[in-house]
C-alpha cells in the first residue's frame, strides 16, 4: 500500500525551502512542502485582511484539492503548526496524523500582540533586514550561532527574500490566530511533537506539557536545536520523522 503523502508547511518568516534537507531525505514518502500566501514565490500581492490561519489552511486544502490528494500526514513548523491546528480543526477527515515541530496551542498574549504590531511597523519601515535582525538572535540555538555560521546564513537568506507585505500579513495572522488549546484533548489521530532543547521562542518544556494534552501524543528533544530544527539539524529531524512515519504503514 502507498504511503500517506507528507505536507510540509513553514514556519514565519520562512517558505518551503526550511524543509529541503527533510524533502530529499523522506525519499519513501512523497513530500508536498508549499509555500505559504505572501512567502517565498506564492504569487500577487494580497491585502493584510487576506491573512489568516483559515486563509493559510483554506489554500493548502485548494491545493491538495488540485493535486487530487486526500490525506496527508500534516508535519507544521511553528506557524505551520497553527495553520496544522486549523486543519485538524476544520479539515479533520484530510489527516492521517500530525507532527508539530517547534509549536504552541496558546493564542498571543496581549502584551505579544503588541509585539506583532511593533514588528510590523519595523518591516514596514526597515523591510525584511530589520526583520531579519529582530529575530535572528532568539530563532536560532546558542550553539548553532557559534558552530554553523552556514545555518545562520542560510536562515538570514530565507528571511530577506520573504515580501514586506507577506510578513506584514503573518503577522496580522500570527497576531489574531485562535488559542488551539480546546483541541488538544480532542485530537484522535497519531501526533509526534518536536521541540529543539535551546528553543528560546517556543520552550521545550512548553511542548512537553501540549504533548500530555494530546491523547497518545509522542514527544521528542532534539538536541542542540533552537526554533529553525530543520535547518539546524537535518538529519537527527529526518530521522525521527521516517522513524515516526515508518510505524504509521
Ligand atoms: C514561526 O517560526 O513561525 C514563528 O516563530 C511563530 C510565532 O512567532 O509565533
């Protein structure tokens, strides 16, 4: 029997290519990694009231309508993991299990809304380097800005080619995005839950705890990972997905 195909959706301010390592690496499994509205090379430039965890969720069900693909297995890295909450949400019957990677339930707090809006502003006048510069820091391990000047290259990169008015309108989505805590108990399908044991923007133990929330969630600590894993270690990340895709048949 075939596999379940694999949908890969990124984190913020990122498009697909956070995935290209796990893409090459998953070769028993056909990988469908998309770039999300307003990243990467999605096309034509929308309005900030465009963005949304349902848009993002709505667009990836549309293309895997076009593809003519039912279930995936939905692995969401961070934001991908809230439009991966939508989905479970809204779109149930289309997954076959979930891998939440670097990723929270909890809605924004006010005081992080704020931060939203400041960061928009700072994109609107400075474009994806302030960004770029604002988050840097905090995305990646202390260890990766020390030993893998490539991966915070590489990381930057990503961030600077992303449009100002698709960062602006995740942020709007990031921002207003729904608390995704009701849920976790009502989950039914197979979840793996990775965290990165120096992620400063999502905690490991933060993580830990969604995955006690999650009926028969398994949980796995990547070492030496912050919040970009795929990136920062590529091969420990696609191991424990085969391993986790390999016992779903
Ligand atoms: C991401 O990587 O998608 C962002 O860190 C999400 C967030 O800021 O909540």
């Amino acid at each position: 029997m075939a596999h379940v195909p694999v949908l890969l959706i990124h984190g913020f301010p990122f498009d697909h290519l956070l995935w290209r390592y796990q893409v090459g690496a998953l070769t028993r499994w056909r990988c469908i990694a998309p770039d999300l509205r307003g990243a990467g090379a999605s096309s034509g430039a929308l309005a900030i009231d465009d963005f949304s965890m349902g848009a993002y969720a709505d667009d990836v069900i549309a293309l895997l309508d076009r593809s003519r693909v039912g279930q995936v297995v939905v692995c969401g890295l961070s934001m991908g993991g809230y439009v991966t909450f939508e989905l479970l949400r809204r779109f149930p019957g289309r997954v076959r299990a979930a891998i939440l990677c670097n990723t929270k339930a909890a809605a924004d707090t006010p005081e992080a809304k704020l931060g939203r809006d400041a960061l928009a502003a700072r994109a609107q006048q400075g474009g994806a380097r302030a960004v770029a510069d604002a988050l840097l820091p905090k995305l990646l391990a202390r260890v990766t800005h020390e030993a893998q000047p490539a991966v915070v290259r590489e990381v930057r990169e990503m961030i600077l080619r992303q449009p100002v008015w698709g960062i602006v309108g995740a942020l709007r989505a990031l921002r207003d995005r729904p608390d995704s805590t009701p849920l976790l108990g009502r989950i039914r399908v197979p979840v793996l839950i990775v965290a990165g044991d120096d992620d400063q923007i999502v905690p490991a133990a933060e993580m830990e705890a969604m995955a006690h929330a999650i009926p028969g969630a398994q949980f796995t600590l990547v070492a030496d990972a912050g919040h970009v894993t795929p990136l920062e270690q590529p091969p420990a990340l696609a191991e424990v997905l085969s391993g986790f895709l390999g016992a779903l048949g």
